[in-house]
C-alpha cells in the first residue's frame, strides 16, 4: 500500500504519494494522470517522488505579491508568438487579478453578462458556482481597459458582439476550462522565472492581497471572499506568512551583540597586558 501523506492548508490540499507504482483511490485517478510537483526536488529516486493531481487546482498555491511579477506575467501574453487566444488569456489574467472571483465563476460568463446596450457594466451579478449565492462584483477601470484590449485585437465591436457567447471561448468549443487556464498560467510563470506555485486560485489570491494592501480592512477581504472568518482570510491571501516572518525578523535580542562585546573587550585587556 502507498503512503500518503495529507498536507492540508485551509481548503488547498497537497497529497504526497511514496509509492508511485500504486493507483491513487480518490476519484480513481492514476498515476498516469498525476504529474510532478512543482518546487520539490523532483530526481526520482523509486519511491520518493512528489505528485499532484491536475484535475484539481485545490493544492497550495500563492498570489502574485509583486508588481514586478504582475507585469512579468502581462508582458509574457503580450510577447508569445502570434495567437489569437494571447488576449483572451492576458484578459483572463487581468480581470482574474481585479475581481477575486474563482476561476469556475470568471471562465463561464458571456459577453451578456458584462454589456448591457453597448456599454461594458460597472456592476454584476451572478451566482457562484461553489455556494449558490448571489455575489456582486464590479468591474473596475483596469478591468474595462483590459476587455477593450481584448476586443480591440480581436476585432470584435462591443455593438454587434453575440451576447450569448462566451466571453473567453476554447478552441474546442465552450469556454476555456479551469484546468486548461490553470496549465496556461502555470507555463507563464515557469517561463518568466516565477518559482513559487501558482495556479487559477493566484489571482483570488492576488485580488484579496491588494484589496488589504490598500485598505488594511481584513474585514472588508473577509467579506468580499464570503469567509467565516478573517483568520481564514489572512491564512488564504498569505498575509499570515508574511506576519509570521515579521515577527521573527523583527526580534533582535542582541546576544551576538553581546557576545562580540566581550569578545572585543577581552581582547583589548589582553592586548594592554
């Protein structure tokens, strides 16, 4: 029998599998279908190999805390070879980054549900795919910019658009999956040099990080991500980290200070001898 181990953070899970020439239980998932962990030590060496599962992008991933990452990634899209699909997937980024809706939610809207007589909307209304419950979101100017660009080099014109399609199709009819935007981004990040995780969840966490960057209300994050509490909000976006880091280095006991201190003194009578 494998070994598993569960890491749990929060909602995200991460399973790490010792034996890998055993099938996975859960959703009857095989090996076949599970691919590297990215950030470990992934050299085999029989059966201490790392494995996630792709259909799913529930395991740890992180916001996108810089903006030199930010713009990393934008100038990625902008600059890929020729592909009619680099603006769909530059708006994707941008919108995902501004509105904090998960991944399923934002991939499944039509152009209707954005434009109302020719004009983009400031305000929607939808109902999450997750909880059911109505979640109003605004679109921002960064977000209208962003929908602009895309029409404009898809030529596409806001007045004549079909509102029934949907807004960022697949080459294979539909919308665009979360799984399948999920190995996009991924690819950007790998490609610029990003080394942390990321995954369609990074630009939740990327919204909900600079909403209380700005504002410093984790209230107001807690609400806008429907948490039962902002523990868990502070947990998702990252800020706990970074708090847990500033309090180690914020401790400066001085004891090297004091050590060097006798040190110096000692030689200094030692030297007066």
């Amino acid at each position: 029998m494998s070994k598993v181990t569960n890491l749990s953070y929060m909602n995200n899970e991460c399973f790490i599998y010792n034996t890998v020439n055993e099938s996975v239980k859960s959703n009857s998932t095989t090996n076949d279908n599970l691919i590297l962990f990215p950030g470990v030590n992934n050299e085999s060496s029989s059966d201490d190999t790392h494995f996630i599962d792709p259909s799913k992008d529930e395991y740890e991933v992180f916001a996108f805390k810089s903006s030199g990452d930010i713009q990393k990634i934008t100038l990625h899209f902008v600059s890929t070879q020729p592909s009619s699909h680099k603006w769909r997937d530059l708006a994707i980024f941008s919108i995902g980054c501004n509105i904090g809706l998960r991944a399923g939610d934002l991939l499944s809207r039509t152009w209707g549900d954005i434009i109302q007589n020719g004009k983009i909307r400031d305000g929607v209304i939808i109902h999450e795919e997750k909880t059911g419950k109505k979640r109003k979101f605004h679109l921002n100017q960064d977000c209208k910019d962003a929908i602009q660009l895309y029409l404009d080099n898809t030529y596409q014109d806001i007045s004549t658009i079909d509102l029934n399609d949907y807004i960022f199709p697949s080459r294979k009819g539909g919308h665009i999956t979360v799984r399948a935007y999920g190995k996009i981004l991924k690819q950007a990040a790998l490609s610029v040099g990003i080394d942390y995780n990321v995954g369609t969840h990074s630009m939740r966490k990327t919204f909900g990080y600079n909403v209380y960057k700005n504002t410093h209300n984790i209230e107001l994050v807690q609400k806008i991500f429907g948490h039962s509490n902002s523990n868990i909000t502070l947990r998702y976006i990252g800020i706990d980290d970074e708090m847990i880091k500033d309090g180690y280095n914020g401790l400066d006991l001085n004891i090297t200070q004091y050590a060097n201190e006798y040190l110096n003194s000692y030689v200094s009578i030692v030297n007066e001898m």
